[in-house]
C-alpha cells in the first residue's frame, strides 16, 4: 500500500468536506451531541470510504469510514462546548488556538486510518 498517497488523498479528502462543502449548507449546533451537524460529519465518512476503497477491501474502508465518523462528530462537538462554554470569540487568538488543535485531531485521525490499514 503506499501510505503516503493515501494519507495525502485523506488530507485532500478533509479540506473538501471540512471547507469546500460546507459552504453548501450551514452546520450549526455542534455543539448538540445530536444536531443537523451530523450530515457534516457523514460527509466525511461517504469520502473517506470512497479514498480508502482504493487501497483496502470494501469491509476495512466501511470500518476506517465508521471511525472517521465517530471521531470527527467528537472532536467538533468537544470544539464547540469549549467554545460556547468559555464564549471564545470566532476572530480572537483563543478561538485559532482552539481550530489549530482540531485541526491537529483530525490529522492524527488520518495517520490513525494509515496505521489501521498498513496492517491489514
């Protein structure tokens, strides 16, 4: 498998559905551990399996697709309570700082889905 390809079509994969689509539709309430923003968070899922069925079996793309789902719905919902707990502001240093660390999640949730498959 050649991991580094996949990895960067997983990162390909994160900007289009963390930036591009969602464009199309507002999220909202993320920080409802149930909410709309679940359509969100499948988008991600549909692209990630659609990435990793070009470099695993049907059955490993459906459970790293499953996985990217769940974490990604976690790591923005743990975003949003701590915004909207502390009332970060969305143009303050506290408000980046926060976006880089999910950010950082959301990467190390790629290499986790790279490190799931080289073992398969």
């Amino acid at each position: 498998m050649d991991v580094l390809l996949l990895l960067t079509f997983l990162m390909i994969k994160h900007a289009i559905a963390d930036l591009f689509l969602q464009t199309y539709h507002t999220v909202g309430n993320k920080h409802k551990y149930i909410s709309l923003a679940h359509r969100h968070y499948a988008e991600h899922a549909v692209l990630t399996l659609f990435v990793c069925l070009f470099f695993t079996t049907p059955l490993w793309a459906v459970v790293v697709a499953v996985l990217d789902y769940v974490l990604h719905w976690h790591i923005d919902f743990a975003k949003h309570r701590l915004i909207n707990r502390y009332n970060v502001k969305r143009n303050s240093n506290q408000f980046f700082k926060i976006q880089a660390f999910d950010q950082i999640l959301h990467y190390l949730t790629y290499a986790l889905i790279v490190f799931i498959l080289m073992l398969q």
